[in-house]
C-alpha cells in the first residue's frame, strides 16, 4: 500500500495523541523503547524520568511526522488501543436510570428503578465476581479519575479522533473502497470466566477499532470453528491475583460452532458502501447460517 496503518500513526500521532509514546506498563517502564532510546531525559510520570538521546520529544515527534525518523517498532493500531480503566459508567447509568424513571412519569407511570442500589438489588448474576463487579460501581463516587492517573476519558476522546483520521487516510491515500479484517482470531471466551490472555502490551482477541474509532462496521461470518481451547484462571506467582492462561483442553461444540467473522469498515458517511459490499460477500460466500428460530428473511419479491 502506498500508505500503511504505521505510516499513518506516525504521521498523526503527534498532532493527535502524543501522549500516546510517553506510556508506561504495568512494571512502569516505557510502552515504546525506541522512542525512549532517541529523546533526552524526560519525565514521563511523577518520579518517572526516562530518555538516552539527544533529541527533545517535539523535536523528535517533527521527525517522526516528517517520515525522517522510523517509527517504534511495536508503534501500531493494536498497541496504541490498550486504555486506561472508564470511570464514566458510574454516570451514565444513574443518568439512563433518572431519565428511564421520568419518562414513564409522564406517561402516568411510577418507575422504582431509579439508581444503582435499586438495580443491583432487582438484577441477577451469573457470579460473585460479576456481583462483585457491579456493587464496586454502585459504592463509587465519582466519575472523574484522581490527580496523577490516566484520564480514561479523555484518552477514549482522543483515541477516536486519531483512529477515524488514520482509517480516512489509508483509505482514501489508497483508493480503497473498503477495508476487509478479520475480527479474532480466537473464538469468543466463556461469558464470565477467563477471557484470552494477551501478550504483554499487545491484544490477541477482539481488537475493537471501529468502536473505538466511532466507526460503523459490519460483520459477516467467514466460517465456524467447531473446536475452541478456552483458556482458565490460575493463581499468579506472587498469590495476589488470578490471571488467565492457555489450556490443551479442547471443547467440542455443536453444530455448527462458533462463527469467526470478517469486518467491513469505510470512513465516516460511507455506510452505503459498507453495506454493499458486505452482503454481496455474504451472499456469494453463503457461510451465514441462519439461527433455528430466525429463518433467512424474504425478499419481497
């Protein structure tokens, strides 16, 4: 292609999310060693400084756009889409909740469910740990993350921006009608228990670019798979957590298994076009199968 995915970031990056190349891991080293190895000493969290080279950050983040400088070797849309922990949950179901309420007011109507303690007290849950999961947000405060922590709203905002204008720049520096993925390459997990477990800075199963970007895409079974190794919880090293991890163990499923599914995405305002290609690949492929108790849908004619 005349223009990849990593040339786009690299051009972009800078303008959009800069942030991006100053991340630290979860051991509190840098996400992007290269970019560490070329800018002089520069604090990258409270106590954090890191840097061998000899370029100031925006000195470089010029190079970079310009194409004088190569990007981080592991600079691509998989790394960039790990974020911080939302904390606006908490308030967009309280809200849903209120306006839900008064709603059927004025319809003559007198909802209860009204707020978190009323939800978790009529709901139903398939374990301790979702239980657990959903009382957390019910006894959280606030929405906004405290001083000195990645602001996972803001890093969703700036995240989309960039992701719609790297998707727009492949697509139209290329002439492409549409961009074709796969989804996974790993069948969904068990509702509830382990999901997959992921390479350190890297994502294995679902890579939600299009929701991330605020994209539409369309997806079509491609096959089913009718063999899945689910992976499980064991206790880390330390004893502190549980962490996913692989298993041999296959689960046989039945017919006609789970499907894996190729993604349709074009740049905003071309949905016509999406929905065109995709159901001529659906129809020429004829891999969906139509669920028991929702038959294929008439014509019309």
């Amino acid at each position: 292609m005349r223009t990849t995915y990593t040339r786009a970031l690299a051009e972009l990056v800078p303008v959009f999310f800069p942030q991006l190349l100053f991340r630290l891991n979860d051991q509190g080293q840098p996400v992007f060693p290269d970019f560490v190895a070329t800018i002089k000493p520069t604090t990258f969290a409270a106590g954090r400084v890191f840097g061998s080279g000899k370029l100031a950050p925006a000195d470089y983040m010029v190079e970079l756009a310009e194409g004088h400088i190569a990007p981080p070797k592991n600079l691509n849309i998989r790394t960039i889409q790990g974020l911080a922990d939302e904390r606006l949950f908490r308030f967009h179901i309280a809200q849903y909740l209120r306006r839900r309420a008064a709603d059927w007011a004025t319809r003559g109507f007198k909802e209860t469910l009204v707020d978190w303690p009323a939800l978790n007290a009529r709901s139903k849950f398939w374990s301790d740990q979702q239980r657990a999961y959903w009382l957390n947000w019910q006894e959280a405060d606030g929405h906004v993350s405290p001083p000195g922590e990645r602001d996972a709203t803001a890093e969703r905002i700036m995240l989309r921006e960039l992701l719609r204008r790297v998707e727009m720049k492949v697509i139209q520096e290329n002439r492409l009608d549409v961009v074709v993925r796969l989804h996974t390459s790993l069948p969904p997990g068990r509702i509830g228990l382990a999901p997959w477990p992921n390479p350190p800075g890297d994502t294995r199963s679902d890579m939600p670019m299009g929701p991330n970007a605020g994209e539409t895409e369309v997806l079509i079974p491609a096959g089913y798979v009718r063999e899945a190794y689910d992976a499980n919880f064991t206790l880390s090293p330390d004893g502190k957590r549980y962490i996913p991890t692989n298993t041999n163990t296959p689960t046989v499923l039945p017919a006609p298994g789970l499907p894996f599914s190729l993604v349709f995405r074009a740049e905003p305002g071309a949905e016509d076009r999406i929905l065109r290609v995709a159901s001529a690949y659906e129809a020429a492929s004829k891999r969906r199968i139509s669920p028991p108790a929702f038959g294929p849908l008439r014509s019309g004619k």
